[in-house]
C-alpha cells in the first residue's frame, strides 16, 4: 500500500516522467545483473546516481540564487584593490552586467572579472572584501 506522502508526491510529478523513470531503472537492474552484478551492487549504482543528480540540482539552485543576487548589484559602485602596489592602487567601478561565467563587467570596460573562489562571490554580494587573485587584488562594494 502506498503511503500518503508517495501519493502526493506522484500527483505533483509528470507521469510520463515517473514511468520513463521505472522503465530505465528496470533496463538498468536487468542489464548489470546479466553483467554479474549483485542486487545490492545495482541499489548502491543507482542511488549514486540520484544522489549525484540532487547534487547537481543543489549547486544549480544555489548558483541561481547568487546570480540572482549579483544581478540585483547592477549600477552600484565597488571598489578593485592591487593590493601588490604602493601607489594609485584603489579604482572604483561601476557595475553594468554579469558575465557569462557568472563575472562582473564594469561599464567603459571590456572582459569580465572572475571571482577567485565560489565563496569570495558569496562573500562579495554580503558587501564583504573578497578577491578576484587571492592575496593580491580585491573587490568590495561601496555603501
């Protein structure tokens, strides 16, 4: 007997979906067990494999978020550190787009600047310091 929580599950999801999805788990079991496999081999195979998707839609959802984020900074003003040099190493930008590597542009200006790491855009779209090369040059919003 089907719990309730499966039953409204099923109701939201495409049907056709949820068949396609049992026909290719059954090609699957068939397949690896004719290959030799174990049952517990085949369970272990394929909730790696639903595991790795929800993975992957994780990472999507949270990269969405911060490009949604990064968006919401278009027109403001930040400031880029070479934090190698002594002098006239402070410039302010203005932000007009984000890239398509999840970059900022900065209007009068061609190319795009890349985050150093995923946590430096966190930190970034927070207002904090954070760094397009680690150690030697930062960005940080103004205001």
């Amino acid at each position: 007997m089907k719990s309730e929580n499966t039953e409204r599950i099923e109701s939201l999801v495409d049907l056709y979906a949820i068949d396609h999805f049992k026909q290719s788990t059954n090609i699957i079991i068939v397949d690896m067990i004719n290959e030799g496999w174990e049952y517990n081999d085949v369970r272990e195979y394929l909730f790696d494999k639903i595991e790795e998707n929800i993975a992957a839609h994780k990472r999507q959802d949270a990269m969405d978020e911060l490009t949604h984020k990064c968006a919401q900074l278009i027109g403001r003003k930040c400031i880029v550190i070479d934090e190698m040099l002594k002098q006239n190493n402070v410039e302010v930008h203005t932000i007009s787009e984000i890239g398509e590597n999840g970059g900022l542009r900065f209007e009068g200006y061609a190319g795009e600047t890349i985050f150093a790491f995923d946590y430096d855009i966190k930190l970034f779209t927070q207002g904090y310091k954070a760094y397009i090369h680690p150690g030697e040059v930062s960005i940080q919003l103004v205001g």
